[in-house]
C-alpha cells in the first residue's frame, strides 16, 4: 500500500475557512469541516468521497507510535489523542470504529490560549482564580467550548499566582507555557492509566489546583470531593446542559442510600457551576450563552435538600445578580432585544421556552425591539475556540514506498 500523508489534507481541510472547529472524516462522505456548527465538504485531490481504507490509512498514521491507543482502540472501538499539524495547529482526535470502517474527527485546538475577555465571556468568571479551594464545574455539551473556557481560568491563575498546578487531561488540550505558576500537565493513556489514579497520585503531588479533564465515573467524583474537601481547588467539566442536571448527575452516579450525604458534601464544596451553550448569532458565528451559579446560604441550602416548589436553583440564579448569577434565558432574553439572535433561535435554545415566549410578549420584545446594551460580540467564543492560524504553504504528498514501510511497521 502507499504511504498516506495526512498533513497536506489536514492544511487543504483548514485552509477553508478562519473558523473551523472541526475536521470530520467519515466513510462514504468527502472530507468535511464544521464551521458554527455546520458541516461543509471540502474537495482534495483523489478523493472524491471517503473509503474505508482511507479513514484506515488516516487511523493508523495518527496512530503511529502510539501503541497503547491502538490496542485502547482495539479493544474499546474508540481512543483520543492527540496531534500536531507542524507550524500550524494542534488537534484532539477522536478515533472510532463504525459498521466496520474507522471514523475521525479532530477538534481545533488553537495555538495561543484566549482570555476571558477575548472570549466575551461573563467577566465575573475571571473571580474564580481568586477561590483557594473546592470545585468549580463547567458543563455544556459536546463543543461547546468547556476546555477552552477553564484554559481561559488556568491562564490568569498562572499569570498572577505562583503556585502549583497539576492537569489531568484526555489528551491534553492547551499546553500552558510556564509564567508565575508552575504547570505539570498529564495525558491520560501515556502519563497515567486513568483519572482516578492521576487524581489520587496528584493529593500526594502537593498543587493548590487540580484541573481535571473530566468527571467521568464515581471514583473520579469522590477523589475530587476529597480534594476539594483538604483544602484544594479541583476544576472539571461535565457534559449536562445546566446546573440543575449537573449538580443531578453528581448525586446519580453513588448508590441511593449515598444520597444524602453527597448532596451534603457538595453543597459544602462546591463553588461555582458554569453552564454554557453556543447559539447562532444572526450575522453569521455563535455566541456563548452562560448560566452562572454560585455558592451561597440559599444555593448551598437547595443542593443539600434537593429542589422543590418555591425553592428552586433557576429561582436562586434569577435572584443572584448581584454575585454574579445569571440564567440562560436571562441571557437568551438579552441577545434577542439587543439583536444579536434571532427570536427564534433563541426560543430552541431556551431552558424554559414557554416562560421565555410568555416574557417576551408581555413585554412585547422581538426582532426589532429597543437594545439592551451588552457587551460587544466581536472576538466571539467560536472564533477563539476554532482558532485562527496563518495558513503556511502546503507540504506535498510523500511517496509510495514510504506508505510500505510505514504499515510495515
């Protein structure tokens, strides 16, 4: 067989556009990129669409040299990794089994690491590098931006505190340069077999901060209480779409008879849970839409007692203002006067849609309605996240032969 180079693929793929999230290889499909959202195919010379032994080819160059993600996909159908287009971007890759053939799809990671500013994040979320100790939890669902946002987070921590910083990630994402904090960044599958390992090892590590890529399984959830409980900050992510199924998600996972207790122990640990959303803008990109909760006697009181009638967390965050709270559709509400989204694109992405149409027509609020000023949309989260490199020359394809010994080993 021939020796697949897929590097001037890759650059042909990201030279569409200055916004791409993602690079989608599946069989029986051309190549395609995914820009806000949307998948668009792009057109490489010999490859009309995809077959199997293209995506095969792709897996196993991707693959090299790393055998314990080949025997992880092997075995489990599925592995992430990650790899460097030289001079250009890196990417995090997922590769998966599908009716027999390989799929892939590499997610953009740029090169520099954004600010909370540069991403028109809240501002208040720039407060959680001031916090000592607990969780902070930023959720959302698949590309929605969870890692860059907590990025963000590490990148003032370690411009202003000297300290001890410890990642835990599959793969890893950014790669933080050393400033004031000092960074040890682990990838699950080459530095450590798991989560729960890395996280138990890091207790005996001694960092002030312990990010970690993802709240997985119950052990990874109750070592990370423990932390946040002797006196760490412990950062992760959660794939659930607000506070209220994250802080669920947290207690489903221990038995029943652990209920209550959990919920005592995370109310007591938590800080923050960061909730965001892209959502379509009218003039083209997406914005990130945040729901902010934050600990205080009332949310604290909610999450150890459960919601009920009158006492819920959408109420807390709704009353929460002033410490920074805000919800969805608070938000939603404010993008529709000011413009920026459409009404109702707005409405599909509401929590509560029916509340949020009942607001708008009292109110008598729609495309065209006086602006609530917010805070410019330009240098929005999608374009940082997606990344936006200069696009070198493209290298040309290797030989034949080099395919042959490449398979060969």
């Amino acid at each position: 067989m021939a020796y697949f180079d897929i590097d001037p693929l890759l650059n042909t793929m990201l030279d569409v556009a200055p916004n791409i999230s993602d690079l989608n290889l599946s069989v029986g499909r051309p190549p395609q990129v995914e820009i806000d959202g949307q998948l668009h195919p792009v057109q490489f010379a010999g490859i009309q669409r995809l077959l199997p032994y293209h995506t095969e080819l792709i897996a196993m160059r991707l693959l090299q040299g790393k055998r314990d993600v080949a025997d992880k996909l092997l075995r489990t159908g599925s592995a992430d990794l990650s790899y460097s287009l030289a001079k250009r971007t890196r990417f995090r890759v997922n590769v998966f089994s599908q009716r027999g053939s390989y799929s892939i799809v590499l997610r953009v990671i740029p090169g520099t690491i954004p600010t909370v500013e540069d991403l028109n994040l809240p501002p208040q979320l720039n407060q959680i590098a001031d916090e000592r100790n607990g969780i902070v939890l930023v959720t959302g669902p698949t590309g929605s931006g969870k890692s860059t946002t907590l990025a963000a987070i590490l990148k003032k921590m370690n411009q202003e505190k000297p300290i001890h910083i410890i990642t835990i990630e599959d793969p890893i994402e950014y790669l933080h340069p050393a400033d004031k904090a000092t960074i040890n960044q682990r990838e699950v599958g080459g530095d450590t077999q798991s989560f729960a390992l890395a996280l138990r090892a890091a207790l005996r590590q001694a960092p002030k901060v312990i990010l970690v890529g993802e709240m997985r399984d119950v052990e990874t959830i109750s070592i990370a209480l423990e932390a946040s409980e002797t006196g760490h900050l412990v950062l992760s992510t959660l794939h659930t779409i607000d506070a209220a199924k994250s802080i669920d998600r947290i207690v489903g996972v221990f038995p029943k008879s652990e209920e209550r207790s959990i919920r005592t122990r995370f109310a007591q640990s938590f800080k923050w849970i960061v909730s965001q959303r892209l959502v379509p803008k009218k003039a083209g990109g997406r914005v990130a839409v945040c729901e902010i909760l934050r600990a205080n006697s009332r949310t604290k009181e909610y999450v150890q007692e459960g919601e009920r009638e009158g006492k819920s967390l959408q109420d807390a965050m709704e009353a929460g203002g002033l410490e920074g709270m805000q919800t969805f559709d608070g938000e939603l509400e404010k993008l529709i006067h000011d413009g920026t989204v459409d009404r109702e694109v707005a409405l599909s992405y509401a929590t509560n849609r029916t509340n949020l149409e009942l607001k708008l027509s009292t109110q008598g609020a729609g495309d065209g309605a006086p602006a609530i000023p917010l805070a410019p949309s330009e240098g929005s989260f999608a374009a940082h996240r997606a990344g936006r490199s200069r696009r070198p020359a493209r290298p040309t394809a290797s030989s034949a032969s080099e395919m042959d010994d490449l398979l060969e080993r």
